[in-house]
C-alpha cells in the first residue's frame, strides 16, 4: 500500500484519478483528507479534476495521508503534465490523423499550414478542444470491435467526420419512420441489381426521401469501420458507408444493419461498425444483427437455409425465391455457421471503386 503498487496508476491520467483510488480504499471521504491537510473539500476536488497541481508542499501531505512517497506524487503530476502539453501539440496532433488519405481523398487542401486546415476540417479552434470533443465522441461511441485489429481513434474520427460534412450538404426530406420502414422492403429488391453504378442513386435516393442521408466514402489508413449512423438533428440522420469489403453480401448486410441502428436506436451519438464476433457484441449491435438478416431473407424463410447444404442450384433458386442475390444467400449462411467462409464466395457480386465513385 505504501508504494501504491496495486493501483498501477496510468501516468498519462489525472494524478486526481489516483488520489480517488486511494481515498475510497482508506474510507476517507475528500472532505476528511481536506481537513487532514488543512485545506478545503472544493481544493481537494480541484486536485482530482486536474484543475489543481500538485506542489511540493502537497505531495508532502499526500504521502503523509494518502501513502507514497513526496517523488511518487511529484512524479505522477509531472507526467501528466508533460503528456498534457505533448497532446495538445499541434505537430503531435497532426502525426495522428491520416493526411495522406485525407489529402488524397480531397477531404483537405494539400497547403503549407496543415495545423490550420485540419482544424477547419474538423471545425474547432484548437487541438485542446478537438481532443475534449473527440474524446467524448469515441468515449459514446458503440463499437463492433475486431478481435484482430485495434481502432485507430483519430482516423476513425476523420471518416465520421467527412461523412457529417457530406450528410449535411444532401438535401433530404424531414426525417420519416414509417416511409423509411416501408422504403427497406423496396431497397431489397435493389440487391439484385450487378453494379453500384445501377443500384447507388436510388438507394440514396430512396433514403433522402425519408430523411435519411446516405453517404459512401473511403475509410483512411487505421480505421477499419464498415458503416456508421448518427442523428444529425431531429429531421435527418446519417447512414455512412465505406464499402470495406467490396463484395455485395457485406455491403447489402452492412446497410441494412445500419438501418436497424437508426430504426431501433435512433442514436444521436455515433455507432460505428466494424467485424466482431459474437462474444463481444453489444445488445444492440445483436438487435441490429438480427433486423438486417430478417429483412434479407424474410422469416419465414430463413428455415430453408439449413436445408440448401451448398446446393448451387437451390442457392440461386432459393435467391429468386426471397428476391435478393445468390452472394447475399451465400453471407447469411456463412454467418449463420451453414456453410465455411471459404465456400461459394464465387456466387459474391465484386464491386470496383471505379464504379462506385462515379455514382457517389
């Protein structure tokens, strides 16, 4: 207890969080360490917030009543705040984002002061308070997080916040529940259709008519995100795209489990998808799940998948049957555990970027 060893503090945090720590562990409550040290609740919880610092004289009273040695607090506050200058760099804010995607993608200017476009990009006055806001963002945040890979948060952030940026600009109609339902079962019918260049301008189309903005863009270096939605206001929200995989099974699967997320969820807070396996997968994102398959292939007939057993001829028969594509028949009995992921991919449309731009 003296060295604080059990609490293996995060030296990058508030030394406030430690001193938290150890005052529930001793019972104390902030306003019996305030009078121990002779000072008042109010400066205490400055301590904890991060909005006071610890002084040679404090970490005195900190060791005394608290624990550690005098360095051990001197140490801790320190590094905050060289961590605390060192994010709220400019230069070392830059190095996080992607701007080679981000100038590639024209989502910025490729000019001299990055620092300045970066920070119109994303519409705030300085990285401090980019950080507060981001941080609160990926903090809300529901994540469908890969077993394999860790988000790159910064990238992450430039993907949502390109496609804010693009959602606004696409006129709308006023935001539509019952329209949007009822427009799904007719987007359907746009899976079997070959190319994004075919099918891409009336799925917007059919979105915006019920409030819906749909926006397609290219994910950048360290974000690995497949889709995401977001309640811009009370009228319109936002279904954003990435076309990840480029294969109709998990484009279509995507979209439709994203509109489970605004039918279900109506989140003003972001939900940003990725793969997961079950085993880590929110109620939500189950929810979700289970909504984006039901429209695919209608409940009544989800019963027939077990029964194809990889039977190429029933697969593109049964495909008409629930009127979406053979690739799309193939993906749920993937998911479903019917057939392994390596089997029939053959049957799964390919998209090109080429095609897909020249709509978007």
């Amino acid at each position: 207890m003296e060295n604080l060893i059990e609490f293996q503090p995060n030296w990058a945090s508030i030394p406030g969080n430690t001193i938290k720590e150890v005052i529930a562990s001793k019972n104390f409550s902030i306003t019996s360490l305030a009078s121990k040290m002779k000072t008042t609740p109010e400066f205490i919880d400055e301590l904890i917030n991060g909005q006071g610092s610890i002084t040679p004289d404090i970490a005195d009273n900190l060791s005394k009543y608290l624990g550690a040695s005098p360095d051990f607090w001197l140490k801790r506050e320190e590094q905050y705040r060289n961590t605390l200058a060192h994010n709220y760099s400019p230069e070392a804010w830059l190095k996080e984002l992607p701007i080679k995607d981000m100038v590639r993608f024209g989502w910025i200017r490729d000019v001299a002061d990055k620092v300045t476009e970066c920070l119109n990009f994303f519409d705030v006055p300085d990285v401090k308070t980019w950080r507060l806001k981001y941080s609160e963002l990926m903090q809300a945040t529901s994540f469908r997080t890969s077993p394999t890979f860790k988000t790159d948060q910064a990238a992450t952030a430039s993907w949502l916040r390109f496609g804010e940026i693009s959602a606004s600009k696409i006129n709308c109609k006023k935001w539509d529940e019952e329209s949007f339902e009822k427009s799904l079962y007719e987007i359907r019918a746009l899976t079997r259709k070959k190319s994004p260049k075919d099918f891409l301008p009336e799925l917007l189309q059919f979105c915006a008519n019920s409030g819906v903005a749909v926006v397609i863009a290219r994910t950048p270096f360290g974000c690995r995100a497949s889709g995401a939605t977001k309640f811009l206001n009370n009228d319109k929200a936002m279904l954003l795209l990435s076309f990840r995989y480029l294969s109709d099974d998990h484009f279509w699967f995507t979209f439709f489990h994203e509109a489970g997320h605004i039918m279900l969820h109506k989140s003003k807070s972001a939900i940003i998808e990725e793969n997961s396996s079950d085993r880590n997968q929110s109620d939500e994102e189950k929810e979700a799940n289970i909504f984006a398959g039901e429209i695919l292939i209608p409940h009544e007939l989800q019963g027939e998948l077990s029964h194809l057993r990889g039977n190429k001829r029933n697969i593109i028969s049964f495909a008409m049957k629930a009127g979406v594509s053979p690739g799309i028949v193939v993906g749920q009995m993937q998911h479903h555990g019917i057939i392994d992921h390596k089997y029939l991919n053959s049957y799964k449309r390919r998209y090109d970027w080429d095609d897909i731009t020249s709509t978007n």
